[in-house]
C-alpha cells in the first residue's frame, strides 16, 4: 500500500481512459512540504526513497507533477543504497500465454515486468501509474531527467496520449489549424510505421502523469511489433512505460541473462523464451548457466533501440519568411535518436499524404549531461558503456592510412591488455596485438552490426584482465549506401561514440 502525505491543499485530479478501462490519479500543485510513504506488511512507515538527481525545473509553464515524482525530486536518497539487497529478487518466467496474462496482471497492480522487443529488452511498467513508473527510475537507478517510452499495440491508443488527438474546440483558427495539421502527421506516422522501430515524441495529452515525460510536456510513445511484447501489452490492458531493460548507462539488454546480471536484485519478472515452465509466485527463477547458447538465441531482431522523432508546432505568427511572405511550414519533425527508420523514410510517408509541404524534417541528434532535461531518451554523452573504460580510435590510426599500422613499444602492452570491438576491420590491423578482438561485421553490413553491438559490448566486459575497449571512429561520407541503411550505420555510429562517451583517441595509452 502507498500513501502521499502533503502539506498543500492545493489538489488536481486527472482521468485517463485506455480502451474500455479508466483511470485516475491525483496530482499537486503548489508543493509547500511533504513526504511520500510506503506502508510494509508489517504497517510500519519508512520514507520512499528519493532520486536528487533531476535538475531544475525546465519550464516554468508547467506547475503540475505527480506528487511522488516531485517527492522524489526535492527529498530523497535511495532507500536500496542504504539498504543492500541479500538475496536475488528478479524471477525469470516464460513466454506461454498463461505466463504473460500473470505478466499483464503483474504490470496492472503497479508492478514491474522485463519483456523483449524487436530493439531491445524493455522493463515495463503500467505507464499511467505514477507510482508505478518511480519504480522504473529506482530499479534502473535512472535520473529523472531522462523519459520513458510508453508501447501501446493499436495506433489510436498512441493518438490519445498527445493532446493534438483530443477535441480541436477553441482557441484561434490558426492554432487549431496547427493543431488539426499536427493530428494529420501523426496519423500518418503512426500507419506507416506502427508497429515497428519508430519512436514519436508529440506534446502530451494534460493528463499523462508528468514523471513519465521529464516533466517537459512531451510524451513518446511507439508500438512494438515483437509479438511477446504486443501480447503482453493487450494482457496488461494498459498502456506500458519501458525503457531498456539496464541500470543506467551500462550497455542495453537483448537476452533474458543480460537483464539478470544488471537487475536481479530488483523485484522484477523477466520474460526469456527459451523457458517452458513457469515457477509459482514464491519461486525465484536463476538464469540459464550456458552463457555461450545463451548468446545464440538473442529475440531483439533489430538489436538497437529504435528511432526518436519529435514533432513540433511553430507559435502562431512564426510562419513567415524572413522577406515577409508567407510559408506553409507549419511545424518541424526531427530526429533525436538513430535507429532503423531514416528521416528520409519519414518524409517519404509525409509526402505521401501530402504533408511534407507543411513540415521542416531534420537530424539533430545531441550529447547531453545527465543534468539535462530531455524530451527523448538516450541523449545522454555517455550511455551504452560497458564496466571497462571504452574509447574511440580516430581514423588516423584505421585501415587505409599507412600511419594506422605503426605501434611503437610503448602501446604494445597496452593493446596486449584491451579488446577490440571492430567494423568493418577498421581496426584489422591490431587484432594480433589486442587481448581479444570481434568485429560487428567484418564487411561493414550495418544490418548485422546493429544486431550484434550491444551484445559485443557486453562481451567486452567478460574477457579477463581487459583494462580498456577500443572501437573505431566512424565517419560518415556522403555515398550510395542505401537510405534504411544509412540509419543503422547512423545508429552504430552513435551507440559506439556514447558507450566511449564520445572521446576519441589517436593512440593506444
């Protein structure tokens, strides 16, 4: 049971309907003081731990967060760092159907479920529960700054959570122009590319509980097409919240283990469909021993996590050109986040619909501080990062420059003590030299380097006596590489610079 004592008054409630069921939830404003309490078994009260890890306010527009989310942000320490865990908590469970109804059942009452996606492994959370969500940021040890991804199966439960889909009554006729053009993009994206690795970030629907989105007003949402994660959502019969299935920053889960070895001491139920059996609910399930037939059945097809494109609407009076006429850009889609859908292909679904006249589609993917608010995950410089200090080698020492294959005796033995993650065998040239060595894809397929990196990284982690990781800079020409791609070069390209934390080297030291 969960209880939020406050000294305010000053209450909103909020409802939110998701297919036949409603929900609500009460939300403060005007916070004087408070705490936020858990009752255990026992009805003693301890404090809920807290997370001092989310910067100031970005807006001062939006007076309105859950109260366990501005709980968390003004008091708190981690009640589990004081406190260290005795015994593994996560269960690993099937994929039958019965398992997953008890999966959905799981998430309904405000608990936590680890589930593959064709990306990555997900840890979900009923997305609409505040308290539900604080548990995802705890157990991932995550900073509120950074959102979370809600997965919905049908297109139109994505539309409900972004205010765009709710009645376009009121307001000027310019705004609800925007706003009638933004619906239109929205339905458009969400037929193209739901379900699939297509993430979208729209300004939330006023109900959606702020600790889900930063507290910045945007939401994400995307629909998986893995079919393990589609019957989970439809058993839970609420939306789910999930982000990668890792604690913060380490490298992203594609297996049932790799999500073991970051949060089995977290009360978590993992899906691993290599199981057949289903423990009772007082039985803790360990992970398979066979680490390398393990690795061989990994689920995540795509293997990285999926694109990020934000749509924003310009204010009113912001479509002029700068001569004074007048524009038809309406607004802008741009991309946050690599994966396999391209800008291209986003404007491609656009033009279809004759809506590419109305929207400025870009890339601007950045490397932000933990500190900073950010609508979309994953923007963070270091992220993606195996437990071994991971740097960038620059391209002056890659294949091709003859520069590239002189090691002078003082790198010697520091090669001899650091695994080499390749592509494309940029790195070829100190495979001999290197205490262990994989490349992505030695002929440079960006399809099979996606699939295969964040698995890699993790391997990185188990070779012994490893003290650093060294994969290669990548530098993008422009060329004839296919548009799709393209994107999975992109999205190698940045889960290699944030796992070095976007430091480049020229020399093994």
């Amino acid at each position: 049971m969960f209880i939020s004592l406050v000294s305010s008054r000053n209450l909103i409630a909020s409802s939110y309907r998701f297919g036949s069921r409603n929900f609500a939830f009460v939300d403060t404003i005007k916070h004087q003081s408070r705490r936020t309490f858990t009752a255990t078994s026992s009805q003693r009260f301890i404090p809920l731990h807290n997370n001092k890890r989310m910067p100031p306010h970005p807006n001062n527009s939006i007076n309105i967060m859950s109260s366990v989310s501005m709980s968390a942000v003004e008091e708190t320490q981690s009640i589990s760092s004081k406190i260290p865990p005795l015994t593994t908590r996560a269960k690993l469970v099937s994929a039958k159907s019965s398992s997953l109804e008890q999966c959905g059942e799981r998430i309904r009452s405000g608990n936590l479920v680890s589930f593959p996606t064709e990306t990555v492994y997900g840890l979900g959370c009923h997305a609409l529960d505040p308290i539900a969500v604080q548990k995802v940021f705890d157990a991932k040890e995550r900073p509120l700054s950074d959102p979370l991804i809600v997965h919905v199966t049908k297109s139109k439960d994505a539309l409900e959570l972004w205010e765009a889909s709710s009645s376009l009554s009121g307001g000027d006729i310019s705004s609800t122009n925007n706003q009638q053009i933004e619906k239109q993009a929205l339905t458009t994206l969400t037929t193209s590319f739901f379900p699939g690795p297509l993430t979208i970030v729209a300004k939330a629907h006023p109900t959606i509980p702020q600790i889900l989105m930063a507290n910045t007003g945007y939401v994400a949402c995307r629909s998986p097409s893995h079919p393990i994660a589609r019957e989970l959502i439809n058993a839970a019969k609420v939306p789910i919240a999930a982000p990668s299935a890792n604690k913060f920053g380490h490298v992203s889960p594609t297996l049932a283990q790799h999500v073991y070895d970051d949060l089995k001491y977290e009360d978590v139920w993992i899906v691993d469909p290599t199981l057949g059996i289903v423990g009772t609910d007082d039985d803790v399930s360990p992970p398979p021993q066979d680490k390398d037939n393990a690795s061989g059945t990994a689920v995540c097809q795509v293997g990285v996590e999926s694109t990020v494109a934000k749509i924003e609407m310009n204010h009113n009076g912001d479509n002029n050109n700068d001569d004074g006429s007048s524009s038809q850009i309406l607004g802008s889609i741009t991309v946050l986040r690599h994966g396999a859908i391209s800008s291209q292909a986003i404007r491609d679904a656009l033009q279809k619909d004759d809506l590419l006249q109305y929207f400025d589609v870009s890339d601007s993917v950045k490397f932000t501080s933990e500190k900073t608010y950010n609508v979309a995950p994953g923007q963070t410089v270091k992220h993606y990062s195996p437990n071994v200090p991971c740097f960038m080698l620059g391209v002056s020492r890659q294949a091709g420059i003859s520069e590239s294959r002189r090691i002078n005796d003082e790198e010697l033995p520091i090669l001899s003590q650091s695994v080499i993650i390749d592509y494309g065998k940029r790195l070829e040239q100190y495979k001999k030299h290197a205490l262990a060595y994989r490349d992505l894809s030695s002929n440079g397929n960006p399809t099979i380097a996606a699939s295969n990196i964040f698995e890699t990284l993790r391997w990185s982690e188990t070779i012994e006596g490893a003290k650093r990781v060294y994969v290669p800079e990548i530098v993008l020409e422009d060329d004839n590489t296919i548009e799709d791609g393209r994107a999975l070069v992109l999205a190698v390209k940045d889960k290699l610079t944030r796992a070095a934390s976007a430091v480049v080297v020229n020399e093994f030291k």
